[in-house]
C-alpha cells in the first residue's frame, strides 16, 4: 500500500514455473527470476484470470478489476511511469527496457484499476482500430487465503506481520494493498474517491476484516520526515494486539521528536495523502520505519481493522454489510 504508490518491491529467483492460464500473464510477464525456489514456482499453479467486474463509474471514469494480461500491462506501464519517472525509484536494466514495474506477486494478485473511458490509443495503441481505456489510478490487492497458498504477503519482507495474521486467524480476514498511484493529471478528488470506491466494495465483497500493507514518504532520509513519523509513532502507534515491528536489520526509528516536541497541525500538513487518509479511517501503524532504497521510499506499516474504520464513512461509501458500490455501473 504505499505511498500514493503502494509498497515496492523485493526479487526472488526460480528455477523454473509451469504454466500458467493464458488469461492472466503470460509467461514472459512474470520476474521468474524473482521467486525464491522451485517450491514457491509450484504454489503458483493455481493462479486465477481475474473475472471483468465493474464497481462503479463516474462522468467517463470507472472502477473495475483487470480482466487479463493487457489490463496488467497497463497497470505496470502506469506504475513504472509514476514509480519510476516521476518518483525515485531505480529500474533494473530490463525494467528499464520494457518501462514495466512488475514483479512475481503480479500473477497472483488483483488489479483493481481506474480507467478513463473517453481516452484515445496512446503509445503503440496509436495504430490499433479499436480505441481502449487508459487505466489511470491502480491498487494491487492480495488476500490472505491466496497469499497463504503461494508467496505470501509482500508486506513480510519488510514488517514481521506473520505473528499477528497467525494470531487474527481465522477469526479475521487480511487483505493487503500495496502498489497504489494515480497519473498525476487525474489526481483529483474524483478520481482517488472512485478508486476507494472499488476498493471498500472489493473488501466488502470478499468479507475482509482487515487491511494491510506499506505505505511511503518519498526519499530515503527519515530525518526529513522526522515531525510526520514522530506524530505517527506518539499517536497513531498500533495497540500492542495488533503491532508489527519492522525486522531488526531494517528498522528505523520513527520517534525522532518528543511527543511535546510534535506540532500537530504541522505534522499532518507534512503527512503524505495516502496515509493521511487511512489515518482518518482509522488505521494503526508498526513499529519503525523502512528505508526502500530501490523505490527510494521511507516506509511505514498500515494496519486498517475495517471495525475500526470511523463509522461517518459509511453514509458516503456504504455499511460493511452493503455488498454492492454505491456507485452503480450505470451511474
């Protein structure tokens, strides 16, 4: 879930992967170089095409899960050019080449995208006869009995959180968000509301109790940061029931401040939006931040129970009992 962006992420390798339904990425898609071991390869024969499921429209934007391999191309064009051209982030030669930001959690994830109906083809799409929606604004979505059955959460890499799915479970159901942005021209109310939209009925479709993941400053100093992470670390400090940690050899203090020291309203005009808005929510934070050297981001565990989530959200988003969008695909 990162920052404007949602966490980034880290390679593993593979010896060899079989195959996968040609609905969903093609072999070529996926950094095979990037899973850990042939044990992991094996997990991922399970992976699903993700059904066309519209949640809701606004004027010529809509929000829908990734029907296949060119919705997800689309969405690693978006976040390698948000990521990778307007962030900080520092491709790998064939990142570079194929201006994609992908990794193996890809294949098992959904995409919840939202696209701009009334865009024309753009880039080689020129030349096509049919003109396709441009995805605009992406948010990868992992839940936990698929992760359980292949790689994981991606958010482990960076915070032990497998103590506390072990400890929630199975009572809860986590859902981890990570690779979150929005093309800058349409980073407007609109467009991020509508992407919130899809994801509160995506979670509510699926019965998730809680939300996970890495949500990011942008640079690598957390000094830089020091007021925003201090207010995080004496205010918004998950509970000790639901705290993570960061792993040891990754761990940087967040309570850079005293609590007396932190300026509130400062603090949150230095907050980045994404995590300012899971902070109106509700949301909790771990303990410590990390530092993200390729994407260049200063990192911090979002941990969202959707019991706590502020109930004034209901009216304008729907009750956690409402299985369909307020947005309805015709509006």
């Amino acid at each position: 879930m990162t920052e404007g962006q949602s966490p980034t992420g880290r390679r593993t390798r593979i010896s060899k992967l079989t195959a996968l339904p040609p609905g969903l990425l093609a072999r070529r898609m996926l950094n095979v170089k990037g899973l850990k071991n042939a044990a992991q390869a094996k997990a991922l024969s399970f992976v699903r095409t993700p059904q066309p499921k519209v949640y809701g429209r606004l004027g010529d934007l809509e929000v829908r899960l990734a029907a296949g391999r060119p919705d997800i191309l689309q969405a690693q064009r978006l976040r390698y050019e948000v990521f990778y051209e307007e962030m900080s982030a520092r491709p790998n030669p064939v990142a570079a080449m194929r201006r994609l930001d992908q990794d193996a959690y890809d294949a098992i994830c959904d995409h919840l995208l939202v696209v701009d109906t009334s865009a024309g083809p753009h880039g080689r799409e020129r030349w096509a006869h049919r003109r396709r929606p441009r995805v605009v604004g992406t948010y990868r979505l992992l839940r936990q009995d698929i992760a359980a059955r292949s790689l994981g959460f991606y958010t482990q890499s960076e915070y032990d959180i497998a103590p506390l799915v072990r400890a929630k479970s199975p009572d809860c159901r986590f859902l981890e968000l990570g690779r979150s942005c929005v093309l800058k021209p349409y980073r407007s109310k609109r467009s991020v509301e509508l992407l919130w939209h899809g994801l509160w009925t995506y979670v509510r479709e699926h019965r998730v109790d809680v939300m996970i993941g890495c949500a990011s400053f942008e640079g690598t100093d957390p000094k830089a940061h020091a007021m925003a992470l201090s207010y995080l670390h004496h205010f918004a400090r998950a509970p000790d029931d639901w705290l993570c940690p960061a792993h040891p050899h990754l761990h940087q203090r967040m309570d850079l401040l005293l609590r007396e020291q932190v300026d509130l309203k400062q603090a949150l005009k230095a907050m980045p939006p994404l995590i300012k808005g899971y902070l109106r929510l509700g949301a909790f934070v771990g303990d410590g931040a990390v530092i993200d050297r390729q994407f260049g981001t200063t990192d911090v565990l979002i941990i969202l129970p959707v019991a706590k989530i502020d109930p004034r959200y209901f009216e304008h988003f729907g009750a956690p009992d409402e299985l369909k969008s307020r947005l309805s695909p015709a509006d």
